[in-house]
C-alpha cells in the first residue's frame, strides 16, 4: 500500500514538471574549469522573460621577482535568451499560466526593482556531445 501511493505521488509530481531548452550554444571555447552562471531577468516595459547565460574564467598572473602575482576575472561569455511563455502579469511572474515563479516587488531597504523567486522555477545548464561537438544546453526547468 505504501509503495502504491508513493508511485502515485512520484507521478503527481513529474507530471508538472517540465523543461524547455533556452539556447544551445558551441562549447568549444568553454574549459571544464570555467565558472558558469545563469540568472533569470525580466524586462519591466514589455513583460517578458529571460534567462541570461555568463563563463567567467580566473586567470593567475605572475607578479614578477618580488610579488606574489594577482588573480583576474575575465568574462569569456555572456549571452541573453528569451524565455517562450515566461510573462509578468501584474507583479506575478508566470510561465504558460500556470506556475507561478516570482513576484515583482521593491526590496525593503533600498528600494530599488527586485525578482523575488518561489523556487518554482529554475535554470540548469548542462554540457553535452552532439555529433562529435562540445553543446552547451541552458535549459528552463518548473516544478
């Protein structure tokens, strides 16, 4: 019996998921030490969704003789997609209708725009081979 409702409730639950792919992109110049970030943006005049793509890479460099040397940051990429069917109604951020994924709102100190997320949402990216070439996947994911 109680497998049963386990099988049931795994069900419930993966039939509301879903994931749609963003934007594939060549992973050709992306190294497996390369810090890569997504966060989701939304454009306040039109509404609309998006989810943008950054590699940044960390790069030592020697100092010479007498110092130690110093890190740098450089950013290899940064791209920006659109997100089919992410709209802002109101102050809900909504994706098909159906789930809810943040509000719009002003944050409490400063008072500037902010996203706040329900953790309904979410991005991942993921590398794969495709035809003997390096794919980057970033891919929208709802719970």
């Amino acid at each position: 019996m109680k497998s049963m409702f386990v099988v049931c409730l795994f069900l419930s639950v993966s039939a509301f998921a879903s994931e749609v792919t963003v934007m594939q992109l060549d992973g050709s110049r992306i190294r497996s030490t390369d810090e890569i970030s997504t966060k989701m943006l939304v454009d306040r005049s039109t509404g609309e969704g998006s989810v943008q793509l950054t590699v940044q890479r960390r790069m030592h460099r020697n100092g010479g003789r007498y110092n130690e040397g110093y890190e740098t940051v450089r950013t290899i990429l940064r791209q920006e997609a659109r997100v089919e069917g992410l709209y802002l109604q109101g102050d809900k951020l909504m994706f098909n209708n159906r789930t809810e994924c943040g509000t719009y709102g002003v944050s409490r100190v400063f008072r500037i725009p902010t996203l706040y997320l329900t953790g309904r949402c979410d991005t991942s990216v993921r590398r794969s081979f495709v035809n003997g070439y390096n794919v980057l996947n970033v891919n929208f994911v709802t719970r």
